[in-house]
C-alpha cells in the first residue's frame, strides 16, 4: 500500500470535481507503476459506466494488453459501488485499496466470497476523499 498512489487519485477526483463530476479518482497500479488513471465521468460521456475505477481498470488491461489485471491494485476514493466489484472480481484484481466507505451505495463486501478474491485495504486517505466529497454537494445544494 502507498499513499503516493491515493495522493494520485486524490487529484484526479479534483479533476473530476473541476469539471461538475462526482469527485472519485482511480489510479491501477502494477509492479509499482501506475498504469491506469481514471476519474469519474459519467456527466461528461453520458456513460452510466464512465466511473473512475472502471475507467482506470480499463487502461490498466490496455496497457497490459490483457484482461486478467493479476497483479494490479486500484486505488480510488471512494469504495466501490457493486458495478465495480463486480468488475474487480471479474478481472481478476489483486487488491483495492479505497479511501472514503461509501454507507449508500459501497459493495466492498462483493470483493470476496467467490473463486476469485480481491484483497482490501479500506481507509486510506479516508479524510481527505469524505471532505472532497461533502465539499462538492454541499456546493451542488447550494
């Protein structure tokens, strides 16, 4: 696990804030190389998909130039909705690591109890993902 990582995620869920999004950063990092970013953009794209993980994810396989992501952990701001645990398991993710729990819609729990397990690491950078989040609703209500 690496701060540096979460840091990295924590400035592209301020992109995404920047740009009218819900502010969640992803970064997928293998053999301690970040090799996949992503922040939310399911406003921008009109892609009920465009989420930071999935997006992330999605370079990650690009780069490895296959879809088994062995070996990757993600790391995002906030954890990840079902969609994405689905698609954590079914890419076969090593690890995530998330900073804010999300009550409403967090799935973390969906990581494990099936052939494949992703490992988790919750907690992370935890303040700063809640305070970026409660920044940009309260300003969206106001």
């Amino acid at each position: 696990m690496n701060v540096a990582f979460m840091s990295e995620a924590l400035e592209l869920a301020r992109q995404a804030a920047g740009l009218g999004e819900v502010p969640v950063g992803a970064v997928a990092v293998h053999d301690g190389a970040v090799i996949g970013r992503g922040y939310n953009r399911r406003e921008i794209d009109a892609d009920p998909f465009a989420h930071a993980e999935l997006i992330a994810m999605r370079e990650a396989a690009r780069t490895l130039k296959a879809w088994r992501l062995v070996g990757v952990t993600v790391y995002v701001t906030l954890e990840p909705c079902a969609m994405c645990a689905g698609a954590m398991v079914q890419a076969r993710l090593s690890a995530v690591v998330f900073g804010a729990d999300d009550p409403k819609q967090g799935r973390a729990d969906l990581l494990s109890g099936h052939n494949h397990v992703v490992q988790i690491t919750r907690g992370v950078e935890a303040a700063a993902s809640s305070a970026l989040l409660k920044d940009f609703f309260a300003k969206l209500r106001a």
